[in-house]
C-alpha cells in the first residue's frame, strides 16, 4: 500500500514502509515503533487500531498524528472529539 488510510475510519490499513517498521507487541514492555489494536469485548471485532512508539520517554506509548512515512493522519480517530475541536480551533486563529 503506498500510503495509509483509515478503513471505516477507525482501522488504521498502513502503508508498506510503516508495516516493515512496527511490531505488534507481546507484551507491555515492548519499545519502538508499535502497532495496536483495540477489540471489541462484547463482538472480539477489531474496535480501533493505530501505530505510535514506546520509549524510555514515553512508557505509555504515544500515537502518532501522521505517519512517518508518507505523512497522512493516521491518529485523528484517537483524539477525543473535544480537544480535536480545541486545536482546530486554534490553528484557524493564526
């Protein structure tokens, strides 16, 4: 795939050079670049995936707005509608 998209808007379909870059971790203590998925409990259905890192800075992860690779938004259907609006917002002030 030459660029990622977001398939029915919540599952993230990446593009060839993300996928080669990211692991789906095993476990919780994995580092790097990382793909998860978030399941459904009540259909086991995927709910929501996305890519991010996991680093020494960022125990947690962190998601990733854009991909790094052909730089389309890959994370808008992480950010709670609110702040989605609040920095839209923002940036039309400048």
């Amino acid at each position: 795939m030459e660029k990622c998209e977001l398939k029915d808007g919540k599952l993230l379909m990446m593009c060839d050079s993300l996928n080669e870059n990211t692991e789906t971790p095993s476990s919780g203590r994995a580092k790097g670049m990382t793909f998860w998925m978030y399941d459904n409990v009540k259909t086991g259905k995927p709910s929501r995936s996305f890519a991010g890192i996991k680093s020494k800075q960022f125990p947690n992860g962190l998601v990733f707005k854009y991909c790094p690779f052909c730089g389309e938004n890959i994370g808008s259907h992480m950010v709670d509608g609110k702040l989605n609006q609040i920095a839209k917002t923002k940036s039309e002030s400048k």
